[in-house]
C-alpha cells in the first residue's frame, strides 16, 4: 500500500473541515497551518487574469519530511520539503525561485514549469527549451525538468537526453486546475509507478485532455476509453512562423466592444497574429472599409469569428473566408441549432464555449 498520503497546506477553518472530511473518503490525511483569510480566486472566464482577494499576509513555511513529496509554489507562504522523490512546480510567473532557495533537499527532483518561467530561472530568453533545460540540469536544479510549450506539448529532459511529447485536443477545454493535474499524473506515474519521465509526462499530457474535456480526474479505467488526438503543430510554426487570425464580430455595443478586445488579448497571448477590424479598420462608411476588412481576410490563415446575434456583416465574413477555403472557428453559445446551420454545413468549428473556441483556434492555427 505504501506510505499514507498526506496533504499539508494553509487552510482556513471551514476548507479544512472540508478536506478532512475528502480525505476521509479518499484515503488521505490532512496536515494544515491554520490561517483566517483563505487566498480566493474570481474568474469571468478560464483565461482571464484572475482577481485574487486576501493576499498580504505570509505564513511560517510548513515543513514536510516524506519519501515522495509534490511541492507547489504557494502565496500563503513556502514550504520546505526533504524527501527521496520530489516533483517542483513554482507556480510563479512573476519571480520563480529555485527548488533548494528555502533549503528543500531531494535525492531525485523533477521540475515541471512552463517556458516563460524557465527563461525566469535560466536568464535565458529566445531560448530553445533543451538548452533552458540543460542549463537547469547543470545548474543542479533538478534531475528531470519538464517545459511545458503550449500547443507543442512538452519537452521532458532526464539529465542524458531530451524528448518532445505532444498536448493532446479535447472536445472542450476546461483550463482552471490543468497544470495542477499534469503534475500530479506525472508525479503519480514517475514517483509512484517507476515509469520514465517521458512516459509519465505523455501519460500525463493524456489526463490532462480528460480533465479538461470532463472537469474530472482521470482514473486508470476512465483513460482506457480515453484516445485524445495529439495537437499537430506544423514544421512552419515549430520554427516559429504565426499564423494570423481575422476577429470576425459585431462592435457597436459596450458588450460587444468588451467581447472583442478579450478575444483579441487571448488570442495574441496565444502567440497568434491577430487583425481586428474594429482595431485595424475601424468604422466608417462601406466605401470607407468592406474592401480593406475583405483583404484583412484575404491575407489571414483563419477566422475566430463571435456568432451570437448572427451580425449580418459576421455572417458575410464567415461565408466569404469559407468561400476562400480559410477554416472558421466559430464561438457562439446562444444561438439554434437552425441559426447555425449553414455555418455547419459549411465546414465550419463551432464552439459553444468560449476558451474552447481560443483553444480550437489556436490548435487549427498551429497545423497550417
């Protein structure tokens, strides 16, 4: 059976009733630092910047002694962990600190982070990730590192070789809690299977699509029925070309204007090239702009375009980048079936939930 499991975090009396009663269910033990403002998270949608209410106060670090341990950055405090096996995921954005700067020791250590935070650690910028993670392995920081690279998977270095696994697709995409799923798949199958960092971070990448397709965890039956397609990125955008999206979508209301500059945000953020209309054209008479938005989609790979409301000049967008061949990822969540009938028939991916739509867009983006 092995050990117990443990969890060991800063709780507030009621998240602690909680977990202990999950834990009782499940087979765990909890072990907490009491604190009386939990940190909490507000989130319109899964890629926005989130709200975070209850920060300022910083806690004793918890100290952990085990045989395999899982540490994750945390803004309540730190936690200084000694143990056999370790996974690493700083969770920081801002100023990711090594695994050993609090005094955490590990025989084997595996750090799973994403690009931005290792160019953090390394000083490296523009890097390819083997050498971001070369340089980790050689700077002691850890004996596995694990990149994380968006739509082209993951690079898993082991200290003699490096090896590329893919993200995998999902029907839908729930992205709030997904990093925390990779690692713990990856620390399950790597510290508690013996399997190989590679194969842990692929079966890892596997339930990771499982969750965000279905909000759950994935159990070893449930990823027996479970065969994602890997995301194909194309050699053009591994070498680094961005492929450009046209935003197709109504501006003339203060929420249509909002929904707009998000999905503009998001996709850049995505590493896409985007041409807005609003942004690039703006408005103006028929004379003024149908030409120049017309060649916006001319030039463009794909189209992202907003449906709700079936905008007569969205529609016309949709028909004229079909009638070019350009795929459309189409985001809509009010509308029939009937309304979008043609936009189906016509070949187009249509999404009812808007980070599944940045998503697709993004997956279709990076094939061509």
């Amino acid at each position: 059976m092995g050990a117990p499991v443990e969890l060991h975090s800063y709780l507030d009396p009621l998240a602690r009733e909680v977990m202990e009663s999950r834990g009782a269910l499940e087979g765990f033990v909890v072990r907490s630092t009491p604190i009386d403002r939990p940190i909490t998270f507000d989130y319109r949608h899964g890629l926005e910047t989130p709200r975070i209410h209850g920060t300022g106060d910083i806690h004793l670090p918890l100290t952990v002694h085990a045989e395999r341990v899982v540490r994750f950055g945390m803004m309540e405090g730190d936690a200084v962990v000694h143990g056999d096996r370790v996974v690493f995921d700083p969770q920081d954005a801002v100023a990711p600190q090594a695994f050993a700067a609090n005094g955490s020791t590990a025989r084997q250590l595996a750090v799973v982070l994403n690009r931005h935070e290792a160019a953090l650690l390394t000083g490296l910028t523009g890097t390819p990730a083997d050498q971001m993670a070369e340089a980790l392995i050689r700077q002691g920081a850890a004996q596995v590192v694990i990149i994380k690279q968006g739509p082209m998977g993951a690079l898993v270095h082991d200290g003699r070789s490096a090896q590329s696994i893919p993200a995998y697709r999902s029907s839908s995409v729930w992205k709030l809690g997904s990093g925390d799923n990779f690692v713990a798949h990856f620390a399950h199958r790597w510290m508690h299977e013996g399997r190989s960092a590679a194969e842990s971070a692929d079966l890892a990448s596997r339930a990771t699509a499982y969750y965000c397709q279905t909000r759950g965890f994935a159990t070893p039956s449930g990823l027996e029925g479970f065969h994602p397609a890997p995301v194909d990125a194309s050699p053009a955008y591994q070498a680094g070309r961005r492929p450009t999206v046209y935003l197709a979508g109504p501006f003339f209301t203060l929420a249509q204007l909002w929904l707009v500059d998000q999905a503009r945000a998001d996709l850049s953020a995505m590493g896409l090239r985007v041409f807005s209309p609003y942004h690039d054209v703006g408005h103006g008479s028929a004379e003024d702009v149908v030409m120049l938005d017309l060649a916006g989609i001319d030039t463009a790979d794909l189209v992202f375009a907003i449906g709700d409301g079936m905008d007569s000049g969205t529609v016309y967008e949709i028909g004229y980048a079909r009638a070019k061949g350009k795929p459309v990822v189409m985001y809509s969540e009010n509308e029939s079936d009937e309304n979008k009938k043609m936009m189906r028939g016509s070949g187009c991916i249509l999404r009812d939930d808007y980070v599944s739509a940045i998503y697709e867009t993004l997956w279709t983006a990076c094939a061509l």
